[in-house]
C-alpha cells in the first residue's frame, strides 16, 4: 500500500534529536506525513533546549511541533513550581506541549528516595500551568499488561523484555498497572482545564470498555493510538470499529517511530516506509490476520484491520490533532 499525497496525516508521537532532522524530513516525504510531534528528545539527550528547537527548526520549520518534558532530576522540595516555570519559558520559546514519559510513577524518586506516584499533589502547579498555557500534555502512565505479568517463557511478550530487561515491572517495588492508571485518572479529575492525551491508548488498549469509560468520564482526555495496534487488532475487528467511531472526536494518530541519536544515517527507509504502510493497512482496509507494526518484537499475533470510514480516518490522522494541539495550527 502506498501512502497517498491526499492522506496529510499528522504523527504525533515521534521522537528524535536534530542529528536525525533530515532523516525524518526525507521519511514524511514519503510516507505522506504533513506533520509530526517529538516528544521530550532535547532533554533526553541533555541538549540545550534553545540551540536544539532551533537546529530541528531549521531543517523541518513548522513541519515539526516539539513536546517538552520536565527534569525530575531536580526533585528537592518545589520541583513542581519549578517545573511549570520551565514550561512556560519553553512554551514561550515554542514549544507547543508537555511530555511526560512513563518514569512518573515507576521510577522518578524525590529528594528523599520516595517514588513520586502521577497523582502527586507537588505537580500540581505543572498539570494547572499547561492548562493555564493553553497546551495539552501528552503522558505515558503504565506499559502493557505483559509488562507486569511473570518473566517467563508464557509472558507472550517475552522477546521484547528478554532485548529490555528493565521494562518488566512484574516484581517488588512498582505499583500494578491498574493502580499507576487510576494516579493517572485521578490527575485528569482533578486538573478540568488541562489538556491530556493517553499514550499508547491511554495505556490499556487491551481492554476497549476501560478507556471507553475513561473517553466519557473526562471531557480533557484524548488518546493516541501508538505502538499498539497489536493490541487493539486483537479485539474484533467491529469491536474496535465501532470504539473508533464512537470516539471519532478524541484518537489522534501516532506511531512511536524513534530515531536513536547517531543512527540516523543508517536509518531503513524501506524499513520504515514498510512501517507506515502496515497502519495504513490496519485503519484502512478490512484485511484479516495481517502483521502488525510492532510484529514480531512486540507479539508474534496477526490483527485484524478495522476499516473505518473515510470521515473517521481524516480525524484520526489529522483533524483531532490540528484541534487538541493548538501549535499544529499556529
């Protein structure tokens, strides 16, 4: 399948440092991407947040929207005010959201050795200054269900956490995926005027019904469907249809695609060209048993596409996104 000019798709879970620019410029140009959304490389990669926004800038312009994460290095009493304050000199130099990578709650500790749970009143002032800025917060709380399960031969996520031995929090000292999603929920409750977007469907795409009750308990959330469709072709393909259409306002299209700093020149273009064609596959055709994105690092199961109606799509892939993330349209 070829990805089609007309498409215009927006990918909003990306990430990459400004080694890889231009490497990502030549993979929008063909793969029909009109825009993408980094999430928090600069400060991953400890670059100067100014000097990097610009270096990405000058090679992609406003095709690339940048997502800014928090330092939880600095923990002492106040991070959370400190926090929204770098925010808002980051928003004020571009900066058209906050990221909030899947630490929070599992592993980022404060100045006393305590793990800071998502729900932690000190980040308060963080939640309440995007919302005050105007710009959503794209947050990852939790990993799939797999992730929490035995290390074993049975936990059919056993390649990827044998290649990632630290994603597996199925062991003393992490909290269960359920309770680091009701953190999250009680964040979203407690914070209206925020903006969140769910990574990876809200981090429960095994279970539709759950992020279905999420979709209508709080207006301010919106999920992204990265790096799952493994999971979510696994429900019935009308199943998953008819949650995309109910929720047809509120899923915005994204793909988790990294780029590692320093590979970018060794970076498969075929590879990932392969990469996008198997989404388009799965949103727009009514295929069974095709491979997914993710296949067979992230599960050695076949999905079912779902289909969905040309309207559906142009709001997943773009429209959601132009609407939630104010600085796409800027």
């Amino acid at each position: 399948m070829v990805a089609q000019p007309d498409r215009q798709v927006i990918d909003v879970h990306t990430h990459f440092g400004p080694d890889a620019a231009e490497a990502v410029a030549r993979i929008m140009d063909m793969n029909g991407l009109a825009r993408v959304v980094n999430l928090g490389m600069l400060e991953e990669l400890s670059i100067p947040f100014e000097e990097g926004l610009q270096a990405l800038r000058r090679v992609l312009g406003a095709r690339m929207v940048y997502f800014a994460t928090p330092d939880f290095r600095d923990n002492a009493p106040g991070f959370g005010e400190r926090m929204a304050k770098d925010l808002e000199r980051k928003v004020h130099l571009g900066a058209g959201g906050l990221k909030i990578f899947k630490g929070l709650g599992l592993r980022y500790r404060d100045h006393e050795g305590r793990l800071i749970p998502v729900d932690d009143p000190r980040l308060d002032p963080l939640w309440a200054k995007a919302g005050e800025l105007g710009v959503p917060v794209l947050i990852h709380t939790a990993d799939p269900l797999a992730f929490f399960g035995p290390l074993d031969e049975h936990n059919e996520r056993w390649e990827e956490l044998q290649l990632n031995p630290d994603w597996h929090f199925g062991r003393p000292g992490f909290p269960g995926h359920d309770e680091l999603l009701e953190q999250r929920n009680r964040v979203l409750a407690r914070h209206p005027g925020t903006t969140f977007i769910g990574a990876h469907l809200g981090e429960y795409p095994e279970n539709l019904p759950y992020v279905d009750t999420c979709l209508e308990r709080y207006p301010n959330f919106c999920v992204d469907v990265c790096a799952r469709i493994g999971e979510i072709g696994r429900h019935p393909a009308e199943e998953a249809r008819a949650f995309f259409i109910k929720h047809q306002d509120r899923v915005l299209f994204g793909t988790d695609l990294v780029l590692e700093p320093g590979e970018a020149e060794k970076v498969d273009l075929a590879e990932i060209k392969r990469f996008y064609d198997l989404h388009w596959a799965f949103f727009e055709t009514d295929e069974s048993q095709i491979e997914h994105p993710g296949y067979p690092i992230q599960g050695r199961w076949k999905v079912d596409a779902i289909g969905l109606p040309p309207d559906v799509l142009d709001r997943l892939y773009r429209r959601n996104a132009l609407r939630v993330i104010p600085a796409l349209s800027a």
